[in-house]
C-alpha cells in the first residue's frame, strides 16, 4: 500500500490524529484546567474563601453530621432498582430512604481543599448479588471550622465536579460510554506519538525550530513540531498512565470472568490482614475515633513521617467486625500513598499498620501519583498546565495544518471537507475555550439562592459551546474558497470579551478585585485564576490581530511556497508529489 514504513506511519499519524484529535483536545484542556481544580472551586464558591484546614474532630464534628446524612436523593432510586432482588422488589416496593441503615462512613480532605466532604454509604436490604457491593450512597461537604453544611444545590464546585471529571469521561455517563472513547482516544494518542517521531527524522532540531514569519504552513509546522517534541515524554506518559488507572473498566476481568476468584481473594486477604471482610451481624459500639487518629498519628511520627489525616473510613459501622482505617494526608510526596493505620471500631485496638511496599506497589503508586498530582509541589503543577496547554497546541496547529494543505484541493473540486475540519476545529479549540470562560461568567452572574443553580451552570456551558459549533460552521464558508476563516478571529474575539467580564463580575459579585488578592490580602486560588483569565484574553487579542492581518493580506503576495508539500509534513498524504527540483528546493529550504 506505501512505499515506505514511514509514509505508512505518515498516514496513520494523519489521520488516526485527525479522528480522534477532537476528543484528545477535550482531555488535554480540561486536563490542563484540573491541575488547579480546587482553586477554581474557591473562585466559583466565594464561601470557600479561605485557607485549607486540617480535618476537625470526628467525635465532636463529623460524627452528629454524618448520623444525618441520608442516601443521595438524586440516585437512590436507580441504585435500589440496580442492587435490590427484583422479586423482594416487585412485593414490597422501594423502601423509604430514611430507613437504611449506615454500615460505612468515610471523610476526604487534602491540603488544598478549605472544605471537607465526607458520605456515607448505606446497605440495600435484600440484595440481588449478597456477595457483591451492595451500597447507595449520601455525601455532604461542610465548612470544617464551624461544621457548617454547604448546600449541594447551591455550591456547584465548578473545578472538581465538572471541568475535572470532563477531561476523562466527557460527562457521558449511558454505560460507561465517556470512559470509553476517551480510552480509545489515549490508545490512539500512544499509536500518533510513535508515529510522529517515526515521520520526524530531524527530531532534534525541531526542537529548536519555529520560524512565526515564515508563511503560514511552516509556521503551523514549526509550531506543530515544537509542542509535541517539547513535551512528548509529557504526553507519552499521561496517556499511558490514564489508561493504567482506568485498566479495571477497560477490562473488568474481576467483576465478570474471574469474580469467584476475586471474591476469594478478597476473603483470604482479610483473613491475612486481620481486616474482617464481613460483618459479624452483632451490634457493636463506636470507640473514640479522636484517640485513634492521635495515635495513629503518633505512629506516623515515630517513623519519621509525621503528616495529618487525608482519609478515614469505618467499615462495617455499629458491627462487631468494624474497623477505622486512617490515611496520611501523603502530599509531601509524589507517588499516591496513604500509610494506613486500622483500629478495632469497638475498642480502639491496632489491628495492623500498612507494611513496607513491593517494588511492584511502589512503582505503581508513583505513576498514579504523577498522574493524579496530588503533591504539594507548586512548580509542578505548572509545568504540568504548561504541558497540557501544549498538547492542545499540537492538536490546534495539526487541525490548522491539515486545513491549509488542502482547502485550495478542495476548493478546484468543489469538495467540503477541509470546510468541515475547520468548523469543527474552531470548535473544539476556540470554541470549548469559550464555554469555558462562560461558564465561569454564569456562575458569577446566577443568583446564589436560585434552585437548580449547578444545572444551569452546566446548560450555559453547553449552550455556549453548541452556539460556537453554529457560529463554526456558519463562519467558514470561506473555507470552501480557500480562504482564510473569520470563524477563529471571531472566537477568540469572544474569549477576550468572556475572560475579561469574568473577572469584573467576580469584582463585582465579591469585592475581591486583584489588587486585594495579590497585595493587601494576599489569596492566591482567586487572584491566579483572575490573572489566568486576563493572561487568555491578551493572548486571544494577540491571535485575533494577527489573524485579521493574515484575512486582509490573503491574496496578495502570497508566497508559492505554500503550494509546496514539505518532506517531513506530519498531516501530508503518502506520495504527495513534487513537481520540480527548483520547488523541492525551495520547500526544503524554508
């Protein structure tokens, strides 16, 4: 079919980067914006404007909230229809909510999370599966210095509950289905990155290469090349490591054929642990937990890792067989880990610290953790925004690439197709950017006590996108002409305007302006989202002028050069043909 490897891998890079890149740009944005998801929830719940605290006392705090907690009302249903025996379930009927029983209560904080959430998770009576999970669950996040509850419905954590979850199932939720196509499109990623560095046998120097004045293929190129040789450890790594974590969805082996294995497994792991695996059905009494973090934390000093509780969990709650688990707040470190310490609930006895790791576990703790970034490592952080801001660059430069390579083909033919890939590549880049920001600007602008405030949140970020698609398509007519579309001009236009009032409106709506929170009352989660909202708009102000430059100058002057397909173009059809030495020289050469 090629003549050569690399002109094969040359079209899978093309067009393998061209079917999924769409969804890749989704994961690396919105990946790039959960680096920093719990300081955009600061910014978008002004009564979690404060600094990160220490969990509170769990006799004294935690306990009387979580006795009141009730399975989630959203979901109750579905989960007791899902779990229950349909039988039980036809005679009886769904029971009331507030009649299940806790059997498990758990609370999650990290040094960057102001507020802490903690759930509960209730036994469905008459279970279809007695050897399977067969729990529904309520949560609730609270302001831990007062204890006070932050309603749901009113506090939509922007950061952590909608732009994080984005970035690896796209909110799409009808059978797994998100996960899913974001796992191909990782697996597809790994397949374009080998493929990209088969094609490049300059490798080397283009990483040193961008020439911006050069006309707009080799830019593009240039641009194209640098991001993804700059950064491709970076991606490499993301992909693979994303698809390592969700490796029990993608194969769910434990769950179907080997579920009799696993559930022995399960059984002879408690037996070695001494962490019972059932409960004992006998009614048992809660012992202080507040002394059991005490010495769990104790325990963590004399090893010379002293650190605060992350996570705690009572496992079979008011039951013989319960037990505490403790888990250090790890973030001094890079891998995920949690140094669990277990209690006897009944009694407070030490049933087991965590043992020293295999160097398989450690291994594998450290790849999640640099995944997940949990660290405290500040630096990092940016560098891993920076380097999926590159990823997105990559992508945006290799969709504007294959558009200018073929828009003039297509325009003599009279075929769309370079018309569709730019409408759907403004889009996903300046349009995703765009619903966003206005996002942002509806959480600002939506009255606080107004019902269903989360949701319509949500309907402005969708709707705003969906009229970016209309504005797309509408807008790259031009295309079809092969000339340049008003589409990205405009969007970035939009973005500018977005990013601008977003920060005004949180001015407005807060008092908290950037000359508070950078020098008088230094905040550093508000005023860094302020300052990365106007760094966007400066940039997009930038991109619009030197588009409307490159709008108006199309047509006159223009370089032949751009008639000429380069030997190392990544998005270039196999056997592309040049016509003459004195073209294949000037190409080469530029």
């Amino acid at each position: 079919m090629f003549s050569s490897f690399r002109l094969s891998m040359t079209w899978l890079h093309t067009w393998f980067g061209l079917a999924l890149g769409y969804v890749l740009m989704v994961c690396f944005f919105f990946g790039a914006l959960s680096v920093f998801d719990r300081e955009i929830d600061r910014w978008a719940i002004p009564a979690t404007r404060f600094e990160a605290q220490p969990m509170p006392s769990f006799d004294r705090m935690l306990l009387p909230i979580l006795a009141r907690v009730q399975p989630d009302a959203a979901h109750y249903e579905d989960d007791v229809r899902r779990l229950m025996d349909p039988a039980v379930l036809a005679k009886s009927g769904i029971p009331p909510r507030e009649s299940l029983n806790a059997s498990e209560y758990w609370a999650y904080t990290t040094h960057r999370d102001p507020v802490l959430r903690m759930g509960a998770g209730f036994d469905v009576p008459h279970p279809k599966d007695p050897s399977g999970d067969n729990h529904t669950h309520g949560d609730v996040t609270i302001d831990p210095r007062s204890g006070a509850v932050l309603p749901a419905e009113r506090f939509h954590k922007v950061g952590s509950e909608f732009f994080y979850p984005m970035h690896y199932r796209l909110h799409l939720h009808w059978k797994d289905l998100g996960y899913w196509i974001v796992g191909l499109a990782a697996l597809v990623m790994l397949a374009a990155l080998v493929s990209g560095v088969v094609m490049h046998r300059r490798i080397f120097a283009e990483f040193f290469t961008f020439r911006p004045n050069k006309h707009v293929r080799r830019s593009t190129l240039d641009l194209h090349n640098l991001t993804g040789v700059v950064a491709l450890p970076f991606h490499f790594f993301f992909a693979f490591t994303g698809l390592v974590i969700f490796a029990g969805i993608y194969l769910p082996v434990g769950e179907t054929t080997l579920k009799p294995l696993a559930q022995q497994h399960a059984a002879l792991e408690a037996a070695r642990t001494g962490l019972p695996h059932k409960p004992a059905g006998v009614v048992a009494s809660l012992a202080s937990v507040d002394d059991m973090v005490a010495q769990a934390k104790r325990r963590w000093s004399d090893r010379g890792m002293a650190g605060e509780v992350g996570y705690l969990t009572i496992t079979h709650l008011n039951d013989r067989n319960g037990y505490v688990s403790i888990f250090r707040a790890g973030s001094d470190r890079v891998a995920l880990v949690g140094d669990g310490v277990h209690f006897e609930a009944a009694t407070g006895k030490l049933l087991r610290e965590d043992p020293p790791r295999t160097v398989v576990l450690e291994i594998n703790e450290f790849l999640t953790g640099l995944h997940l970034q949990h660290f405290e490592h500040w630096l990092l952080r940016w560098l891993y925004v920076i380097g999926g801001l590159a990823g997105c660059a990559c992508i945006a430069t290799g969709f504007i690439f294959f558009v200018e390579k073929r828009k003039k083909k297509h325009a003599e033919t009279g075929w769309g197709g370079a018309r569709v890939v730019d409408a759907l590549a403004v889009t996903t880049v300046t349009g995703m950017v765009a619903a966003a920001i206005a996002m942002l600007v509806a959480n600002r602008v939506l009255p606080e006590a107004m019902a269903d405030r989360a949701f319509w949140e949500e309907v402005a970020f969708w709707g705003a996108w969906l009229l970016a698609l209309a504005h797309a398509w509408w807008r790259t007519a031009p295309v079809r002409q092969a000339r340049v579309a008003p589409a990205w001009r405009e969007q970035c236009w939009a973005i500018a305007v977005l990013a601008v009032l977003a920060v005004l409106l949180n001015w407005v709506t807060t008092g908290d302006h950037l000359v508070q929170t950078v020098f008088t009352q230094t905040y550093w989660p508000v005023a860094g989202l302020d300052l990365s909202l106007l760094v966007a708009a400066a940039i997009a102000v930038f991109a619009a002028r030197r588009l409307l430059r490159r709008e108006q100058g199309l047509g006159v002057g223009q370089r032949s050069a751009e008639t000429v397909a380069d030997d190392d173009e990544p998005m270039g059809l196999p056997g592309a043909v040049v016509t003459s030495k004195t073209a294949l020289s000037r190409a080469r050469t530029t």
